[in-house]
C-alpha cells in the first residue's frame, strides 16, 4: 500500500495537466460556439461532389476494388 | 437518429423546398437536387438553391433542421454595393491583419437558421481561391474568415454570402460584447476545474469512506485527506469565488442573496474540514464542498448561456438600411458608406432600394412602401418636395433626394426608441425564485442557526456536522433551477417547430393570457394583394380582362402587379409606360389601354361609372373609349385563421381584432372568423391605450402582429408574437417570432406555454417539497453532510430531467 505515496501524486500530476489542456482549449476559443460543434460532428467534412452520371463510378464499387 | 427532420420533406408538393413557403400557384420554378424536382417559390431561392446544388453542397438540404430564410432578389445594385468593403479605411473597423499579410474579418450574417447553414458557409468559403480559413460561429452568427486581400477582395466575400442567401454585414465588436464573451470563458473555466477537481476528491472520498467502514490506517488517511484539502482549496478559492464576492456584495447594502447560505455552507465545510486534517480529528466534508460548488455552477452556466443567446439577437433597425448610398459628389454620383452622409448631400434612391436616411425629394416622383411605418402595402406617391423616411422603399422609379439628417434624427430610430421605451413600461411580472428568495434564504438562516443552538447545547461535537447537513441540503440549487430548466428546454422545443423565441420569460406570462389580440393586415391576411373581384363593363370577357391586365401588370413593379404574376398575359402591348400615382398605358395594335385610378382612366373612357364599394380595392381596366372592368382586389385572409380563432375561444381566451384600417374590411373579417370584439381605425397609440386598459383591468394580453409598426404595441403586450415572411426576421421585436407564417403556431406555442407553466410547478413543489422534508431530519441529525449533498445532487438532476420533457 505504501505505492500510494507514489500512486496519488502522479494521479495529481495528469490532473493538473488535464486542468491545463482545458482551460487552453476555453482560452483558445475552442468552447465558444457550443451550438455548432455538439452539430458538427455529425456533418460530412467533405460534401459528395456530383458524380459524373456516365464516367464515374459509385463510392460503393470504389470500395470494394482491392 | 439523423439530424434531419421531416421538416423539409413536409408537403413536398406545395412547398418551397428551399425556404418552406407556400409555392404561388401557377409559379414553375422547380428545380433538380439529389436527383429529384424540388419546387421553388420565387427566382431568389432558385437562384440559391441553385448555386448550393450545383457547389456539390446539396447535402445541406439532408443535414438542415430548419427552412432557411427566403433571400431577397438580387440584382447588380445589391452586389455593387459590396464594393465599398474594398476601401482599407472602412474595412479596417471590423479586419484585422497578420504578420504574414493575410486579412481577418468578421462578418455578421442575418439569415443562419440551424446548424446546417454554419456547415455550408464554412465548406463553400473555403473553396474559394485566397480563402484560407472559413469559421462560422453559429450562437453569434458570425462569420470569421481569414484570406488573402491580393487574392480575392473582400466585397467579393460580401457577395457570396449574400448568393448563399444569407445577408452580411460587418461584425462591429463592442465592449459589452467582448465582456460578455470573456465572462462566458471565465464561467467555463470555473466549471471546468470544479469538474475535474470533483472527480478527484470524488475518488479519494469513497476511499476515506471505505476506510470508515473497514477501518483504515491513520497514516493513509492523512494521506487522503491532505490531497483532498489540496484539490478542494483550489476549488473553493478559484471555482466558488463568485458565491462569496456575490454574497458579500449584497449583504454589504443589507440584502440576503441565494449565494448567501451557498457561501456559507461552502465556506463553513471546507473550514471544518480543514481544521480536522490538520488536526487529524473529527470529519471531513471536501466530497460536499466539491460537488456543490459544481452543480451550482453547472446550473448557472446552463442559464447564463441561455440570456447570451437572446442578447445578441438584438433588434437592430439600423442594420437593415443599405450599408452604401449613392451620393453626388461635384455633379458625379460616387458610392459611399451610409455612415458618412451629412445633411444637405444629394443621394440617388434608386428604384426598388431601401431608403437609407430621412430626405426630401429633388428631382423625380415614385411611391414609396412605408410598411414599415404603416402596415399599409400600397405605396404613397410622392414627388419633387415630399420628405421620404429611412426604411422605407421606393417602388417605382429613381429619386434625388437631399439628406435631412443622421440616422439618429429619423424617423426609424424614434420609431426604435418608442419600442424600447414601451418594453420598460411593460408590466413585469416579478419572477417566482426572486420572490421568495429572500424569505427563503432568511429561512433557512434561521434554521440553521436554531439547529446550531440546540445542538450546541445537548451534543457539542455533533453540532458542527449537523448544521452544515442542514445548510447544504436546504440549498436551494434545484429550486433556482427549477424556472431556467424549463424555459430553455421549452424554448429549445419551439425552435424545432419554427419558433423563435426572443424572451423566455414571456412564456410564463403567455401561459397566464387571458386576452389573445390579432392585428389584421398581414397578420389574420397574407398581407399581399389578391383579385377577389371581377365586373366587366363591357362585352370582354373575365379570362380576356384578367389576361390583358396581366399583360400592362408585367411591366410595374407595384404590389399590386404581385395579384397577376400568375396570369398568362395577352401578347402584342407596346409603349408601356408607368404613370406615378395613375396607373399603366399601352398600345395595342394602335388601341390605346389603361389601366389604375378612375380618374386616370376617365381621361381615356369618360363613361367609365364609379368603382361598385368600398370593401374592396378597385382598379379599373379601360379602352380608348370604352371601360372594359372593375377588377377588384382583395387581402387574402389566411387559411388557418379561422381554425386557430375558434381553438383559442374554446381554450378560453378572449380573442379580439385591432386593427389600424378604418374600412369596413375589419368587421366584416372579424364576424366571418368568429371574433366579437372589433377594434378599426386605431392608430398605434390607441392601440397601445387599449392594451395598456385591458392590462389595468387585470388582463394578461397576449398579441399577434407582424412587422415593425406594430412593434410599440407588441412591446407593450404581456407576450407578443410576430408573424413574418423570414426576411424580415431583424426587424422584428416579438417575444415569439413564427418563422413560416403559419398562424396555427400561436396556439401551440400558448400549449407549450401551458405546459412549461405546469412543469416549472413540478419542479418548484419538488424543490420544496424535499427542503421541507428533509431539513427537519437533517437538523435532528439524521443525514450525514455526504448524503445531503448526493441528495441535493439528486433533486436537481430530477429538476432537470423533469424539465426535459419539454423538449419533445
């Protein structure tokens, strides 16, 4: 049991520096738009360019190709 | 689940699929995303539409949650008006630029509906060349954009916004915005660091609470406790700082404040606790003191978030007149920014622009569209010495006119200045929390210390512990919840269904109405012309007169125009020519027509006979020689009127019609919608006199208008609604703006109204309730200050989830 010692100082460590990340990440503006970001993530990062009807071939076939 | 909705796939056949407006019948303006034919309402959201089809950003359309606004039409005036953005001087007031020479700039954008739109500016910004970093924020509505001048100017941005259909303007940061924005970051990050901290003192309590149970070494103990003193110091002196400065504020000037007893508890726990580690005896509360801090904050971020919202949607008239004018400069007409006018410049007001300052005409006449003053959607005409008002519109033709002050001087902003001065007469309903608080927090002052007493007096050692049970667990955390909880989720609830809510505490007062008070033009009507009549004079037949009267009405810009775009027009008329104030003249295989005033069509038919009422508006349709019709026309009445007036009778309110128009048109509406009460040819005081009587009398009025000149009295009522069209959405000040137009909204929203009226009940008896059951136990000692604070932990969560049912 004596590892506690040891054990809880370094827990206090990671959670200072957990505590230092978020407050850099509130100070960066990152926490500003609540709204957009909880949307965000559920949003394509890149929209679906219109396939060419004829010469293009589908995202599915695409993936299946080795 | 998606994040779309049905929302956009509703009535597919007859909706705009772009802004969810009604399609005009007749108009075929349909156009191909996603492979299928979407139907568009006007060539503005084709254009739109278009363009984000055509981008390969039509997934918008799938990922949307709401309809988006109706853009306005764009012509190359619009767009050049942009070009002043590219003079540094103006742009430097909202640009910032970087050490490697690329621009910031900000942008406020009207028009940004749901968080879909945040998705499509972003993505269709930062294609453009020169564009290196496009971020949207979606609670200011902002637009942060970061590229390269050289590259791309800036009106160039300008304009693509505006053909995404959504309305730019420079960003202008204010200190109390930037305060606002800095205080917000410092509530988060007390949040945040009570969060965090509570985990840790969390994990090492159920240690020291096992050790309770098992037995426990004296030295890990001390080992445990100290941290826990470590961690819950820094909580106490960074997170829970604004209970004690709050506290103190105000018993200073001698009032009792909620964050009185907080500060207290707060403050007391984390003594006591210390003094038991450093003196390694008796108990210690850090798992309390850290959670309570955190639910505390927790609940008054949520809120705080909630008013920052509403602030920033700030009415605002000033934005919505043209950001550049023309003006004569040495006999050549320059663009300059609106700001810089003086008194006495000439400015040029070109046909279908906004009038952008109080002026008195020079040269030319036109009609002006004074809605915005009036509610009447007939122009006025004017001409060579009449004053024209900012915020207005020009309908016909170009006008000179000399500028006759600042914006400050016109009429628009007295017009603002009378709807902030109605606000600060309104009624105010004082909020329930507030009420009680003070009583309450003397309550529980007084309990606290008789337990303090008492205990004192038979168990010395125990008193400490079972006062701070008491004070912890009569906190009165789920009751401040309790209102804030409800309001948003409500608030959240409405938005889904088209919505939007300015002032939540009007849904308290909504909820109480007893009085619901329709206005009529564009409100109870569509607001636009319609032909309801048709009386030929002659041998012509109806399907002849109306296509020969669509054929003159194509080439006017009047509203009047709007009751024929449907109508295929005959072919062959030349020499249309426009008189202001008379109507049309054309030529017909060497016929001569008119068509407008009686007057102006006696000159051509002298036997034309005079327009059969006056319940209608008629124009008259005439040959050389010979009066062809009276074609009458009428403000439809909207569909779901009726319906709505009769299920708000049957709920019980009393519905009444105000109306500004003093024609019979008023009462004759109101008995075939069933409504009793008729009020006509009011002018904007006396309706807000009548309001302000109905209110006297005990009344909690409730009134649905549209637009700007109904503002003062929309302020006035105790929950106001605007109906709108979606373009004019900063114009309007209403507690509840129905985006859409459908009327059938009021009544829901006065059931969602009801309904967070009985929720916040719940919560309140809840609140209470568990106060008054519990503070008796914990002041006989029967509840150990952990169990209060998992208890006073619980009660709110229960406030919360209470209130989340609301949001369905």
């Amino acid at each position: 049991m004596d590892s506690l010692y040891l054990l809880i100082p370094i827990a206090l460590l990671f959670c200072a520096i957990a505590v230092k990340l978020l407050l850099w990440a509130i100070n960066s503006g990152q926490y500003d738009d609540l709204d957009k970001e909880a949307w965000r993530i559920l949003a394509d990062d890149e929209p679906a360019q219109p396939a060419p009807p004829e010469t293009g071939r589908s995202p599915q076939q695409e993936g299946k190709e080795p | 689940m998606s994040p779309s909705t049905e929302a956009p796939e509703k009535n597919e056949a007859e909706l705009c699929y772009h802004c969810g407006e009604q399609v005009p019948a007749g108009v075929k303006l349909a156009i191909d995303i996603g492979g299928e034919a979407r139907p568009m309402c006007c060539p503005g959201c084709r254009a739109v539409a278009g363009l984000i089809s055509s981008s390969g950003l039509g997934n918008f359309y799938q990922q949307r949650t709401a309809f988006n606004e109706r853009p306005q039409q764009q012509d190359s005036t619009t767009l050049e008006q942009y070009l002043i953005y590219n003079d540094p001087e103006l742009a430097a007031s909202f640009t910032t630029i970087d050490e490697d020479g690329l621009h910031n700039a900000s942008l406020l954008l009207a028009g940004i509906t749901c968080a879909a739109c945040t998705w499509l500016i972003e993505q269709s910004m930062s294609r453009l060349p020169g564009v290196e970093r496009a971020l949207v924020n979606l609670q200011q509505s902002r637009l942060d954009i970061r590229f390269d001048p050289a590259r791309l100017p800036l009106s160039e941005i300008f304009v693509r916004v505006e053909n995404l259909g959504y309305r730019p303007r420079p960003f202008q940061t204010s200190t109390a915005r930037l305060q606002m924005a800095e205080e917000y970051r410092t509530e988060l990050r007390r949040l945040a660091v009570a969060g965090l901290g509570m985990m840790q003192v969390g994990m090492f309590a159920i240690a020291l609470h096992a050790g309770d149970i098992q037995g426990i070494e004296a030295g890990y103990q001390g080992l445990l406790r100290w941290v826990s003193l470590l961690v819950a110091s820094f909580i106490v002196f960074y997170s829970a700082r604004p209970f004690f400065s709050t506290a103190w504020r105000h018993l200073k000037v001698g009032t009792l404040v909620m964050d009185l007893p907080v500060a207290l508890a707060i403050g007391l726990a984390w003594l006591a606790s210390t003094w038991a580690t450093v003196s390694g005896s008796g108990q210690v509360y850090f798992d309390s003191v850290v959670m309570f801090t955190f639910f505390l904050l927790l609940g008054r971020f949520l809120e705080h978030r909630v008013r920052q919202r509403h602030t920033l949607t700030w009415f605002d008239a000033e934005s919505t007149l043209p950001g550049a004018v023309t003006t004569k400069c040495d006999a050549l007409w320059v663009t300059v920014p609106r700001i810089q006018l003086q008194g006495g410049e000439t400015v040029l007001v070109k046909a279908g622009a906004t009038v952008p300052v109080d002026a008195q005409i020079v040269a030319g006449s036109s009609a002006v569209k004074e809605d915005t003053f009036n509610g009447e959607h007939l122009p006025r005409a004017v001409t060579t010495g009449d004053t024209i008002y900012a915020g207005t519109v020009n309908v016909e033709a170009a006008l000179q006119a000399k500028v006759l002050g600042s914006y400050r001087e016109s009429r628009l902003a007295a017009l603002q200045h009378s709807v902030e001065l109605a606000q600060t007469k309104k009624p105010q309903l004082a909020k329930l929390a507030d009420r009680i608080a003070s009583w309450f927090v003397a309550g529980i002052l007084l309990v606290t210390t008789l337990t303090a007493v008492v205990w004192s007096q038979l168990a010395p050692e125990q008193a400490l512990w079972i006062t701070l049970s008491v004070l912890v667990i009569s906190c009165p955390c789920a009751l401040a919840l309790a209102t804030p909880a409800a309001l948003t989720s409500a608030a959240s609830a409405l938005r889904a269904h088209g919505v939007i809510v300015r002032g939540e505490n009007a849904l308290d007062s909504l909820s109480r109405a007893t009085h619901l008070l329709f206005d009529k033009t564009g409100t109870l009507t569509e607001g636009s012309l319609a032909i309801a009549d048709v009386r030929p004079l002659g041998d012509v037949g109806t399907q002849d007169i109306l296509a020969i009267g669509a054929a003159l009405q194509h080439y006017s810009s009047h509203p009047i125009a709007r009751a024929f775009a449907g109508i295929t027009g005959t072919t062959g008329f030349k020499d249309v020519n426009y008189r202001v104030g008379a109507g049309l003249e054309a030529h017909q295989n060497g016929g001569t027509y008119r068509m407008g005033s009686a007057q102006f069509c006696r000159q051509l038919a002298p036997d034309l006979p005079t327009a059969p009422d006056k319940l209608l508006y008629w124009v008259a349709l005439c040959r050389e020689g010979s009066p062809l019709a009276w074609i009458g026309l009428n403000d439809h009445t909207r569909g779901e009127a009726g319906d709505v007036i009769t299920s708000a009778q049957q709920a019980g309110l009393q519905v009444e019609l105000l109306s500004g128009d003093s024609s019979a048109q008023g009462p004759l509406l109101a008995r075939s919608l069933g409504i009793s009460t008729v009020n006509h040819g009011l002018t904007p005081q006396q309706k807000m006199a009548h309001v302000q009587q109905l209110q006297t009398k005990g009344a909690v009025v409730a009134m649905v208008g549209d637009g700007l000149n109904d503002a003062p009295v929309l302020s006035l009522a105790d929950a106001s609604f605007a109906v709108t069209g979606a373009t004019d959405l900063a114009r309007t000040q209403a507690d509840f703006v129905i985006v859409g137009g459908d009327l059938h909204a009021v009544i829901d929203t006065w059931r969602k109204a009801r309904q967070c009226r009985r929720i916040i009940g719940q919560n309140f008896t809840w609140a209470l309730g568990y106060n008054i059951c519990a503070i008796p136990l914990a002041a006989m000692g029967f509840i150990p200050p952990w169990a209060a604070a998992i208890g006073m932990s619980l009660s709110s969560l229960l406030v919360v989830a209470n209130s989340l049912r609301l949001n369905r």
